[in-house]
C-alpha cells in the first residue's frame, strides 16, 4: 500500500481520536508472510493515555469534579449512563458489559475530565449455570437466586424479568393498600 494511504488512514483515526503513525509498519504473520498496518493507541489525539474508571454490571460509582459541569459526552450509552447530582458531583452506571469513553466539559467548553469507562461484571458473588451454550445467570448472597444478565438465554432472561416484575406489582399493590388503611 502506498506511502499516501497510510497517511490517509492515520489522518481518519486522527480525527476519530485515536493516536497514529502517519507510516506504515512491518508486522509478520502466521507463515512468515509480512503485512503492513497502523500502528495506534487508546490516546486521545492531545496524547495524555486515558485513564479507567471501573464500573460494575447494574451498579454505580461517583464522581467528584474540581468545578461545574456544563456538558457531558458519553461514546457509547449502551454500555454506560451518567446523570448529573450536582454542579460536581456525577453518578455513573454500568448499563451492559464494554468499554466507552466520557468526556466533562465546563462552561467554556474545556475539558475538566476525561476518561474511558470499562463496565465489568461482579464476579465474586455470580454462579453461571451453562447448559450447552445456554447461560444462565445466579446471584449467591449467600443463597443463589435467578437474576438477569446480558447473555443469558432469552427464555430464561424473560422468565425472571417476568417473575421480577410480577413480584414488584404485588409489592407495590400491598403498599398502595397498607396506605390507604392508614388514612
């Protein structure tokens, strides 16, 4: 490939802010045979390697800012969501398993944080149950009972979404009426 191609492709990962050699590089493969590639990092283009911030599965973390936030960027809201408590105080919550980036903005839009957010799953207090290629999800606290993960098999994921929410109506029925008896 020609000199101009890679500086075409570095340019694109540039500007999708991704550090990377303007050059090719030799890399061999299985079989001795030699192919050329980008060389790239996970740096954001001011070169400053961005840090993690772990957040567990269903769970949430906080984040204490230097000043107030006026804009919040998230790279994927599927796998991770931030809300606002306060001018400097964020809760972030892991929404499925991955890796994304979040980027706080003040006022004058510079940058007051910067980081990628890795959602893991907690794996001290989970039993996967597989069968075949059929998963199913326990939590073990200290006795294991059904909960729902991304992954596990869909009959299985909707018969214990569909159980939660049953259990969740008949609660907030007995609520309603234990209120009503006390007025």
């Amino acid at each position: 490939m020609t000199p101009t191609f890679w500086k075409i492709a570095a340019a694109a990962l540039t500007s999708a802010g991704i550090a990377a050699s303007a050059y090719g590089q030799q890399f061999h493969q299985p079989g001795g045979k030699a192919s050329t590639g980008i060389v790239a990092s996970a740096a954001p283009v001011h070169g400053k390697p961005l840090e993690n911030i772990i957040v567990t599965y269903d769970q949430s973390t906080l984040v204490t800012l230097p000043r107030p936030v006026a804009e919040i960027i998230i790279g994927n809201a599927l796998i991770a969501d931030v809300s606002v408590q306060s001018s400097t105080l964020l809760i972030i919550t892991g929404k499925s398993f991955g890796i994304t980036n979040m980027i706080v903005l003040d006022a004058k839009k510079e940058i007051i944080f910067e980081k990628r957010l890795q959602v893991k799953r907690e794996e001290a207090m989970v039993l996967n149950l597989q069968r075949g290629t059929l998963r199913q999800t326990y939590n073990c606290t200290p006795q294991c009972n059904p909960t729902v993960t991304v992954g596990d098999d869909q009959t299985y994921f909707d018969a214990v979404v569909k159980a939660s929410e049953k259990k969740q109506g008949l609660s907030e029925k007995a609520s309603d009426a234990g209120s009503q008896t006390n007025n």
